[in-house]
C-alpha cells in the first residue's frame, strides 16, 4: 500500500537539474551537463508512471478484473506541506498538490514531452556555447510547469504561471545579443503581465466571495447555491479568461507568440506550442465550475476561441517563416481549445491539449531539423525538394502535417472532431461556431500542406548544397513523437460505443469535470460530421496541390488579384503596428513627457533641487557662525551661559507684564 | 572691632569671589591673544569654581565639594603638564604664541 505518493518530487528534480546546471554548468563537461539535464525530466518523467502505476493501473485492473490491487491510491489525492503558507483569519492557503486524472494527463504530457524535447535539444544545442545555461533554463521551466499543473489553489498555480513566464521569458531571449530576441522576450513578458492582471483580480474577486483559493473548496461553496449564476462570478470568469488568453495568446493578447520564436526551435516546440501556451486552457479547464455557473463568461470563451482560431489560421495562409506559420498554427489550435472549453465540452479540450502537444511538438522538432540540416534557413521560400536530402525528416512531418489537418487515424482527427461535435450540439449559435470551426480546419489543412509543399516537394530552392540529415538525438524523439501523433488519439476510441465516440477519454477524465450527457448526438450526426470535415480537410489540401504542387505562378497571380487581402494577411491584420499606434505609442509618449518630463524631472527634480538650494542656503549664511577661530565660540558659549542664567534668575513672571505694560504706554494708550 | 573680626564672611562674598574670578577668566580666554595667558585664564576659571565648590562644603557640612576640589586640582595638575608641553611644542614649530596665528587647522 503506498500511502504517500511523493508529488513534490516531480517538481523538485527539474529544479535539483535546474540548480545543478545553472549554478555549476559552465565549470562542469559537457556530457555531465548533458546527463544532468536529461536525468531531471525523465525522474520526473518516472515518478508520474509511478503515480499512474499506483493510481489508474488498479482502476482499470478492478474494472477488468472485479478486484483492485494493493496499490490503491484513490483519485484526487492530495499533499498538502504541514506549515501554512498564508494564514489569516479571512484567508488560509497551503502548499498543496493535487494529483487527480486531470493533471496526471497533463503531468504525463508536460514531463512526457519535455523529455523527448531534451533529448532532441542535446543534438540541436550541441554547438551552442550556452549549453549549460539552455538546459538550466528548460528545467527550471519543468520546475514551474509541474507547480502549475499540481496547484490545488490559484495562488500556487500563480506562481508556476508566472514562473513559466519567466522561464519563457528566458528561453526567447536566450540569444540575447540578437536585439530581435531580446525584444520578443520583454514583449511576451509585458503582453502575459496585461493577462496576469486579470489572474490576479480574478483572485481578489475569489477572496472577496468565496474567502478561499482552494479549487475543491470554490467548487463545494458553488455547488451549494445551484442557483448562483452570473453577477461576480462571470466577472471572476472573465478575469480568468483575460489571465489564460495573455498566457495561451488568444485575441487580444496574442501578438507575443510569433515573435517568441526568436528562441531556439526546441524551446518553441516544448514552451510555445506544447505545453505553456495550453496553461491558459488548463486553467479554465481547471477552475471550470465558476465558467460553468457564468453562461456569458463561457460564451466569451467560445467566441474568443473561434475567432481566434479564425484569425490565427488565416495570417497563416500567407507566412513565409516556417516557424512562423508553425506559431500561427499554434495560436489557431489554442483557439480550438479554447472553443471547446466555451461548449463546455472540457474533455474534449483536453483531449485536442494532448494531441495537439503531440503534433505541434513533432513539427516544430522537424522543422527545427530543416534549419538545423540548411545550416539555419528558416523562410520557405529558400527550401523546396528537401524530401530526397531530408527523407526523414520528411518522412515525420508528413505524419505531423497529416495528424494536424485532421485526417484518420491521426491524432489531430479525433480530438477536433470531438470539439466541433460537441459546438454543433450546442444549438443554432453553436453551429455558427461550429462552421467557423470547420472553415477553419479547412485553412489547417491548407497551409500545412502548403508549408510541405514548399519545404520538402517541388524544386530545390535552397542555397544550401547539401544539407545534412539531423544526429540520433534528434531523430529519436521526433520518431517517439510521431508515433504518438498517429496513435494518440486512438485512447479516445473506445469501440464497444462508435468508432470514434469520446466516451473513453472523457469518461476517464469525468471526476474531475463532471460527467455531460452529450445533448441530442447521435452516432450518425458525428459520423456525418466527421466525414464533412475529412472532406474540407482534402478540399484544403487539393487547394494547396493547386496552388503549390508543382512550379507555378498562380500564388502569384492570386496575390496580385486580391492584392488587398494579400496584403492585410502579409502584415498580420496590422496588429502589431495598431497596438503600436494605440496603446505603445500614447504610453511611451506618456511616460517620456508626463512622467519623465513633468513628474521626474520637473516635480520630483524641482522638489530636490529646491530642497539642496535651501540647504545650500542655509550652509552659505551659517558657515559665517563656523568662523574656526575658537575664540569665538567660547564666547557663543559664554552667551549662551549668560542668557540662560539670566532666563533662571531674572523673576520673569513680574518683569514679564511690567515690562509689555511699558511697552503699551510707550506705543501710545 | 573684636566682634567685626569674629563676624563669620557672608556666604555670598564667597560667591560673589568666585563669580568674579571666573569671569575675570572668561574674559581672558577671550580676549587675552598669548597662548600662556589663555592657559592661565582657564586655570583662573578652574580655581572660580573651586572656591564655590569649597563655600558649599563649608556652608552644608558636607565633605563632597571638598573632594571635588581636589579632582578638578588634580586634573588642573595634569592639563598643565600636558598643555605646557603642548605650547612648547607649538612654539618650537611656528616661534609664535600668539593664539589667532595657530591656524593650521584650519580650512
């Protein structure tokens, strides 16, 4: 019987490689810093098996075999440090953990992956001259990712989101004399601190209302009032929701993603499109009872979500930084995710979460291998006929551009079916995002098979003679990734209910979220469904055959002719240059003329140069006094003797009105 | 005549003695310019307060004001060695006593 599960070891080795790294790396070789920084994650790695081991394995044995086994540990279990943390009469929040099915599947992806993204970096940094420092970082990441997901109150889920906000902040910068990288990183720090705003409110709000910031405890006084909807707590919802889309880079706050990938590709793979960036989805997952007695606040989330994935998708269309388009792609994934939260549809989510963890870090780690093979070409334009040079390369990224634009059996498939299923049984406005959904599956699988077209198919454009294929290190986890990007969306197949029914995964994820009854889904609906958008994912690739098949100008032409168009998705709906202009422009001019010009310099300046000129003053006209001739001021002191014997003895309280008598009579009454 | 030198000298006589010889030695410390006579006005001041000192002893019967005498004695004792020394000093190196001109120190 294993009592105590250990949880806080799965953040703690990460942060031992972490300290290790960072603190010794550069005096230590190479290969230690490698072991180091590889034996962190995959500990962490072992200790959540354990955890499955100890916890699902026995659920699943008693329901197969009638009896549980000895390691039975009931889900959510938690750990709670003995010391408080706060404690105050209105407030009380612990250190605790809080394993449940939920962050297990999101412990397994986060250490999962990250592992394998480790690995891949040993090869992809090997020539980097900060290899000790990149790996410290990318532990010190899994330290706080791991904090995040086993929170069990929004503070200590606030410091592992901030922590990975920083970490990210880090890894974007990590060349930091690049000025391009240095930017991207103070950028996704101020854009995910406009988020964290809302984070934080949210919170003041849960204190205010609930007294608490424990998950579970929120959930128990909610479930309380079944009749407690909106009002505060859609407020609260909609704070969050501002938190998660600054972290998970959905409109408005979405604009520091792309310029993250400044960083290094593995660091794009594991933090910007695998596991960070799907905080925000965690958390809305995670603090779902209030979204779900706040019907607005969900609906908000849905909107966001589609719209994002809308917009994502379509300036995706026309990027021509491989990375680029991969970031897009992110951002328009998130949006699914976010759209599946808005149905309430949790598990589903979670489900595209996971396969889009799979997927998206498959092909960031290819295309990591394309720059890594051209020598660090990264536009598209520049690459084309790589599949002879780069078989395998090509062989991985057709599996993650296949998983990614939907087609069976690919992971991506089954996870975007069951969010666009679960929109289209949420009535006439849920279709509506249901057919945003679908268009936008469609653009998916357009610009991902552009994006092959143009890297692997076609003529060589390249500069580079001959590429070379990426070492083992890196092929290793790109094969792991594949494999789980073709098999993973299968645990949501459970065959006995529809071929691609998500009973399994979302009943195994029911404790946490509730169990829904799907609304009025039928088999045939979702077959239908599925079948409509396999075909708009072949309608998107025949677009992309047609356009980037073989040689030819007509994405040229078409550029010409909606030249308008072209140009607005070229400059990214100019975003960037409107936030400029509306909010980065007032703000500097603000901070340079109000506050440097007035207050500093003028108010606060003003005040010190008065002050230091009243006190030169001063100086000036009592230095007088400090003659340095001692004889004067043993007569001062005689003065002063003498005014004080003459204050002691003089009987002041008769002379006292005599004399001002006196004075009267003299000033003439 | 015999009772006029039998006749105990009024308390404030003393006092007023010793009043005078400590202002006498103000005044020289502050005007008087040789080092030696600046030294000698302090001692002057010392030696005013002694006598009050002495007066109070006698006029309450306690002994302390006379211990006190022979502390401030003693430290007159000891800053005259010390003070004596010191001008010697000073005159061997600047062949003035005159005190405005030690200025050394000065900024």
């Amino acid at each position: 019987m294993i009592e105590n599960l250990h949880l806080w070891y799965i953040p703690l080795l990460p942060f031992v490689g972490f300290l290790v790294n960072g603190i010794l790396g550069r005096r230590l070789p190479k290969w230690l810093v490698t072991i180091v920084a590889l034996l962190a994650p995959l500990a962490a790695f072992g200790v959540v098996l354990l955890e499955v081991l100890s916890t699902l394995v026995p659920t699943v044995m008693l329901r197969a075999t009638g009896h549980g086994s000895v390691f039975s540990v009931a889900l959510p279990y938690t750990e709670t440090c003995p010391l408080p943390w706060i404690s105050i009469p209105t407030l009380h929040v612990d250190f605790s953990f809080v394993l449940d099915q939920f962050s297990l599947v999101m412990l397994l992806i986060v250490t999962g992956v990250g592992f394998l993204i480790h690995v891949y970096s040993v090869g992809y940094m090997k020539g980097d001259e900060g290899y000790a420092r990149y790996f410290s970082y990318l532990n010190l990441f899994l330290f706080f990712m791991t904090v995040l997901v086993l929170a069990g109150n929004a503070l200590l889920m606030f410091v592992g989101w901030e922590g990975v906000g920083f970490a990210s902040y880090l890894l974007i910068g990590f060349y930091f004399n690049k000025k391009s990288a240095a930017d991207a990183g103070k950028k996704a720090f101020i854009v995910n601190r406009i988020g964290d705003v809302g984070f934080l409110v949210a919170m003041f709000l849960l204190v205010a209302n609930f007294g608490t910031l424990t998950f579970t405890e929120i959930a128990t006084k909610l479930g309380m009032d079944p009749g407690w909807n909106g009002g505060v707590v859609t407020v609260i919802a909609l704070c969050l929701m501002l938190g998660a889309a600054g972290k998970s880079a959905q409109l408005p706050l979405y604009i520091w993603l792309p310029d993250a990938m400044e960083g290094p590709t593995p660091v794009s793979a594991l933090i910007h499109a695998a596991t960070m960036v799907t905080a925000g989805v965690y958390m809305v997952a995670r603090t779902h009872v209030l979204f779900d007695h706040s019907p607005f606040a969900l609906s908000v989330v849905a909107i966001v979500g589609a719209a994002t994935a809308l917009f994502a998708a379509t300036i995706a269309l026309v990027q021509n930084d491989i990375k680029r388009v991969l970031a897009y792609s992110t951002i328009s994934q998130l949006g699914y995710m976010f759209l599946g939260c808005g149905v309430a549809a949790y598990s589903a989510a979670i489900f595209h979460l996971m396969t889009h963890a799979f997927f998206k870090a498959l092909l960031f780690l290819a295309a990591g291998s394309v720059i890594h093979g051209l020598g660090g070409e990264q536009d598209l334009r520049k690459m084309g006929g790589l599949w002879k040079k780069l078989p395998f390369t090509f062989a991985v990224t057709t599996v993650g551009v296949l998983a990614i634009a939907g087609f069976p059996p690919f992971a991506g498939f089954f996870s975007k079916d069951a969010i666009l299923y679960a929109a289209f049984l949420q009535g006439p406005n849920g279709r509506v995002l249901y057919g945003v959904g679908l268009f936008t599956a469609m653009l998916t699988s357009f610009y991902m098979f552009r994006l092959w077209y143009l890297a692997f198919l076609g003529k060589s454009r390249s500069e580079v003679a001959h590429p070379h294929e990426s070492p083992w290190s890196m092929r290793v986890p790109l094969v792991l990734l594949a494999l789980l990007s073709i098999c993973g969306g299968w645990i949501g197949i459970e065959p006995a209910n529809g071929w691609i029914n998500m009973e399994r995964f979302s009943g195994f994820l029911a404790p946490v979220f509730g169990a829904r009854v799907a609304a009025s889904g039928s088999e045939e609906t979702e077959l239908v469904l599925s079948v409509i958008a396999v075909v708009l994912a072949l309608l998107g690739w025949a677009c992309a055959v047609l356009l980037y098949g073989e040689e030819s100008r007509l994405p040229a032409r078409m550029a010409g002719v909606f030249s308008g168009g072209y140009k607005l998705l070229v400059n990214k709906y100019y975003v960037d240059e409107f936030y400029g202009a509306t909010v980065v422009k007032p703000l500097l001019g603000f901070s340079k003329y109000i506050l440097n010009w007035v207050v500093d310099v003028g108010i606060l300046g003003g005040i010190a140069w008065l002050l230091g000129g009243v006190a030169m003053l001063a100086g000036a006209i009592l230095q007088r006094w400090q003659s340095g001739n001692l004889r004067s001021y043993a007569a001062w002191l005689a003065a002063g003797a003498a005014a004080v014997l003459l204050f002691l003895l003089v009987p002041w309280t008769t002379v006292w009105p005599a004399s001002m008598a006196f004075v009267w009579k003299v000033a003439g009454h | 005549m015999n009772s006029f030198f039998m006749q105990e000298v009024p308390l404030s006589w003393y006092l007023l003695l010793s009043a005078a010889l400590f202002s006498l030695g103000v005044v020289g410390f502050l005007f008087k310019r040789n080092l030696i006579t600046v030294f000698m006005s302090i001692e002057l001041m010392l030696n005013g307060v002694n006598l009050s000192f002495v007066t109070f002893a006698h006029q309450w019967h306690a002994v302390k004001g006379q211990i006190f005498v022979f502390f401030v004695m003693m430290v007159a004792a000891a800053e005259a060695a010390v003070g004596l020394a010191i001008i010697i000093a000073v005159f061997r190196a600047r062949a003035t006593l005159a005190v405005d001109r030690i200025d050394l120190m000065k900024l």
